[in-house]
C-alpha cells in the first residue's frame, strides 16, 4: 500500500476530481481549418508568471494548477524562452515530471525569438538556426519529445521567409514541432510567412496577439479580419489588460485613471444584467469570448481559484447592445486612440511607447503595452 504526504494526498484528490468531477464549459474548438488546425481548448493558461510559484511550492505548486485547469477542460498552455528567462518552461518540465502522462494532455504554444544578449542591444532571431536550437533547448527542458505549436515571438524586420518554413518543415519531418503560428504578426508579415509556408504544403494553426477591452486595436487594424478571413482563430495574450512588462494589471489595477473607470463601469452594468454571481473580470472575458474570429484568451493567473472563475466566463451569453456598450465605454477611435493623461498632455496610445500614468492617482509608471509591428518595440508577450 502505498502513503502518501500530505502534499502527495492533496495531489491525488485534486486528480480524482479532474477524473470524476462534471467538466467545465470550455469547449474545444479547431484553430484553423483542414491539417493544419490544431485542436485546442477555447481558453488558454498563460505561462509568463508560473515562476511566482516557485515561492508556494514551485513545480508541486504548479502541477496542482495544471490539474485544475484539466478540470475546467483547459488544455493550451502558452510559454516562450523569455518568460522569467526560460525558467517557466523549465518548471512545467519539472511539472510535468510528477505527474505521469499530464504531459500528453497538454497542447504546448512555445514562442521563441527574442534575444537579450549581454550587450545592451536587445533584437530579434527569426533564422533557421537560432529557432531549431530554441527548440532543442525547450524540449530538453520540458521533458519532451515534441511542442505542439511553435512560433516567432514578434515580427523579426530581417525575416527570411523561405529560411524560416525550410527550418519549420524540418523540425515537423523529425517529430519535433506538429503545428506552427505567429505572435505579434501584422497582416502584411503573416501573408508572407502563409506564403512561404503554403508552397512547402504547409499552413499556420494561430497567431497571438495582444487584445483586451483595454488594447483592442486588433479590432481595427486588420488582424482579426485577417484571421477570419483565413479562418484562423487567434490567441489573445493580456486578454484582462495585463502588462507583460511591469507585471502589473493595467485595467482592474488602476480603476481610478479616466478610461479605466468608463471600462470598468461598462463592465459592472453588464455583469449586473447577467446576474448576481457575475464578475467583471469574467465579462471581460465573455467580451472577446464573443467576437466571432473565435478569439482563445490566454488567462494568465497562477492563482486556481480565479483560473476556475475566469474560465466560468464561457458560460455567459452576450447580447450585441452590452458588447457595443462595452466597446464604446474604451473610447477606442478605429483609427486613433487620443488619450489626455495625467502629464496635462494628449498622447496617441496606440503608438505612444513612452511611460505613462493613465490616470494613476499613485502617479506609478505603466508602460502602454503595445508594438507597432515596424519599430518592434516591447513589450509583447
């Protein structure tokens, strides 16, 4: 008979209620059509902030989430080199390590990319050889013989398009890549990856990008209508408003900046018409639930209990008035985004990348989050 510790214990019941509890509402969707789509859970668990649990029990800690995210039917996992300096991946590694077969019930998105030398200069690597060694390295540290979906991590300006789909279609040849995306991609860079990619027999799953009731430029610049064009479904990283940079919440954290308020009110009038057990945080997840590019938020909590709630938000049905109610509360120009902050002056925020308040009454510095896809400039996630 074998004893069990009373971490092992509490482990073992959290399994038996990913066996025979009811599941969640989140369903499974397939991210692109014919071969190259992927099948995948609706929501995502965003892996840039696992290496907070080393401090509660770090990959013990984190097995246990990942137990619960089977529970609510929550399968895609996000991760890329750069999350705490790739030691996110090394802990899902160590996750996964624990649990016998937890691996295999995982679709694994593994952005690479962006290179922080010692030399100040921080820049992209999209060439062949970088991404195949990327890839090595991953998969030793997951404990892995394969990651389901690779892709660059933002559009490298020196892109060889051809170098890039002979190095994807290797890396699928030898069993260690099945599906290949973007992240961070404007139209113009995706059509030619698509391109290159289409005369090897190949063809992009998904591409990630940035969007949230607070950043929704993707609406407007022509991502989306280019995903649902080619019906591709995209993954939304910061889908809460979240800052890959600061490490902050620049929605919920700031309730008392000018926009932020019209948000949240927004979000609180809707979430009172749903019902009395709804939440703000879930309607914002509901809002890009709805749009019809079939948008996968990547939640990026480590905390279960609001993984469970956050995901809760697939069981909400949206009206078109309450989503446009929402829309119009960001004050979002299709074409600019003004914004008077608390410097006294009007910044553009879609492409102002300097430091701002956004109202802050602490005056803390948050950065916008946003890249302009020419420049490159971070913070992307």
């Amino acid at each position: 008979m074998k004893v069990y510790g009373r971490g092992g214990l509490i482990a073992l019941l959290v399994l038996l209620a990913v066996v025979f509890e009811a599941q969640g509402d989140v369903k499974r969707i397939k991210l692109a059509p014919g071969p190259s789509g992927m099948e995948t859970s609706q929501i995502g668990l965003g892996g840039l902030h696992f290496a907070e649990l080393q401090a509660s029990g770090g990959a013990t800690a984190l097995r246990d989430l990942l137990l619960v995210a089977l529970q609510n039917n929550i399968t895609l996992l996000d991760l890329a080199d750069i999350y705490a300096y790739n030691t996110s991946a090394e802990l899902v590694g160590q996750a996964f390590a624990l649990q016998p077969g937890l691996r295999e019930r995982f679709q694994i998105v593994y952005k690479t990319g962006i290179v922080f030398p010692d030399a100040p200069v921080q820049y992209l690597d999209s060439s062949g050889q970088y991404v195949a060694n990327a890839v090595d390295i991953a998969l030793a540290q997951l404990g892995t013989t394969y990651i389901d979906v690779l892709m660059p991590h933002a559009p490298d300006p020196l892109l060889d398009a051809t170098e890039l789909v002979t190095t994807f279609k290797k890396l699928k040849s030898e069993g260690k890549v099945r599906y290949f995306g973007v992240a961070n991609y404007p139209p113009s860079k995706l059509s030619l990856l698509q391109a290159a990619m289409e005369k090897q027999q190949l063809s992009l799953t998904t591409s990630e990008l940035e969007c949230s009731v607070l950043t929704p430029t993707a609406l407007f610049d022509g991502r989306l209508d280019q995903l649902q064009e080619l019906g591709i479904a995209p993954l939304a990283w910061g889908p809460l408003g979240g800052d890959p940079l600061a490490g902050v919440n620049r929605l919920f954290n700031f309730p008392n900046g000018a926009r932020q308020g019209r948000i949240l009110a927004a979000l609180q009038e809707v979430a009172t018409e749903m019902g009395p057990d709804v939440t703000t945080d879930q309607v914002a997840v509901a809002w890009l639930l709805r749009h019809p590019s079939r948008i996968v938020p990547l939640l990026g909590t480590v905390n279960a209990y609001r993984l469970r709630w956050q995901a809760a938000a697939t069981m909400l049905h949206m009206t078109r008035a309450q989503w446009t109610q929402i829309m119009g509360a960001s004050a979002v120009s299709q074409y600019r985004r003004w914004e008077q902050l608390n410097d006294g002056e009007w910044h553009d925020v879609a492409n102002d990348y300097q430091k701002n308040t956004y109202g802050s009454p602490l005056g803390v510095d948050v950065p916008v989050g946003f890249c302009d896809f020419t420049s490159c400039t971070l913070p992307v996630r």
